[in-house]
C-alpha cells in the first residue's frame, strides 16, 4: 500500500491481494449495514444512542438511522466504485472524507467483533490465534486510515 | 442624563432559542477511533482550528469524554448525526 499527494487529492496503490481483500471486506459491510438488530454490539456501535433516556433515544433514532444507513451505504458504494477500476486509485480532495467515514466503519465493525480494548493498531497477537488475520487486517486498516490522514491540504 | 445605545437585529443569530436551557454535545472515549480521525471530524464537523480540536481531542482521551460543542437542540442534533455519520460516539444533554 503506497499513500501519495497529488494536485487537488490523494494516490492510493494497493497490492493486489489487498485490493482484493478490501474489496471482500466492502461487500460485506454493505450486506451488514442493512441489519438493524441493535441487540449486535457491531450494529449499535455503527448506530449509537444519542440520547441516555431510552425514550428520547427511539425517538431520534426514527427519523435518523435511515439517513444515517443511507450515509454509510454510500460512502461504501463509493470505496466499491473505487476499488472495482484496475490501477492506481485517485481520490479527489472533496472524496478523502468518504474514504476516510467508510474505512472508519470497517474498523468499527472488525474492532468490535475482536473486542479491541485500547491499543490503536490491534497490538501484538499470538500466531496461532484463529483470529490472528484478522487481527491484522484490522491493523492494515488502521495503518491505512492514518496515511490518508496523514495527506494535509 | 441616561445613556443611550441601540440594538440592531443580527439576521444570523438566531433568537428564537436565546433563553431557551441549551444543549450540550458530549464525545465519549472508544478504543477504536485514531486520535488523528478525531482531531480531523472536530475540524470537519464543527470548522473549529486544528489546536481546539486536538485539544478537545486529548480530553476525550484523558478523561474519558468531553463537551464539544453547545446551542439549541436542532442544530446539535444534526451536529450529531454527523458526528455519527464519522463514526464518533457522541451524546445529547440538556445542560444542568
């Protein structure tokens, strides 16, 4: 993965197996960000209470988790658009924050199925944890999300 | 003699709300979320300079959350859709 400054946005190049990986990863989010079983920590941590009072809390969450879904439906259809052209990736300055939103969610939704406690990157994992991959395509994420954040216009 | 001094409507401020018990925007701590990306969505979101919103940043590392902004209600209601539109965990309270 190679994170470049170019006139007016960023050059992403990504291996081949990365791509295709983020690409899976993509896929999948968008099935998942369909579900609305709250009682999944992943999904109430992408659509959290806004409020203390569970009362308050319904109510907002009526008339905002459809847009709030929309929202993150799109920014992963734009990632996935990306992702689905051969080549180095060019994302305009006005695009970054869509990458940098749906690599968010990703993070989110992987760092709370693996319980991520405090450490930014994942932190050292046995090998032979069964979740060691993910663990570490956890940290790639990380390390992506940070060289996009890293670009200053 | 009294003194005199005049007010002039200000067609940006908003006096619908002015005695109205504001709401705050609370940020909570998460062990996900890079200093950096947080740093950023404060700049986005609230257009605040990158020292406040790296100072605000730090409070919700250190102490576990902060109040990040404060008005009327539907204005930090939208602010914080968009805070979860960037994937903070951000809560609504009236303040004390």
């Amino acid at each position: 993965m190679k994170v470049s400054k170019i006139r007016g946005g960023i050059n992403l190049e990504l291996l081949e197996g990365e791509r295709d990986v983020l690409l899976q990863l993509i896929d999948d989010f968008r099935e998942f960000v369909m579900s609305e079983d709250i009682s999944d920590p992943a999904v109430a941590r992408l659509f959290p209470d806004a409020y203390e009072g569970n009362e308050e809390s319904a109510e907002f969450r009526k008339y905002s988790e459809p847009a709030l879904r929309e929202k993150k439906n799109r920014d992963s259809a734009y990632i996935r658009s990306c992702l689905g052209v051969a080549g180095v990736i060019s994302i305009k300055e006005i695009e970054v924050d869509s990458w940098l939103r749906g690599i968010n969610d990703l993070r989110l939704t992987l760092g709370t199925r693996l319980e991520v406690t405090g450490d930014e990157y994942g932190g050292e994992i046995p090998e032979d944890d069964p979740r060691s991959f993910l663990y570490s395509l956890y940290g790639w994420l990380g390390w992506l999300q940070g060289s996009l954040l890293e670009v200053e216009f | 003699m009294g003194s005199t001094s005049t007010i002039v409507a200000e067609p940006e401020v908003d006096l619908q709300n002015a005695l109205a018990r504001p709401w705050n925007i609370i940020v909570w701590n998460d062990p996900i979320n890079l200093m950096t990306y947080v740093t950023r969505v404060f700049m986005m979101v609230f257009g605040y300079s990158k020292e406040k919103s790296e100072r605000l940043m730090m409070e919700v590392h250190s102490d576990g959350k902060s109040l990040v902004a404060s008005g009327a209600r539907e204005a930090m209601e939208q602010a914080v859709t968009q805070l979860h539109e960037y994937g903070l965990w951000a809560t609504l309270e009236q303040a004390s």
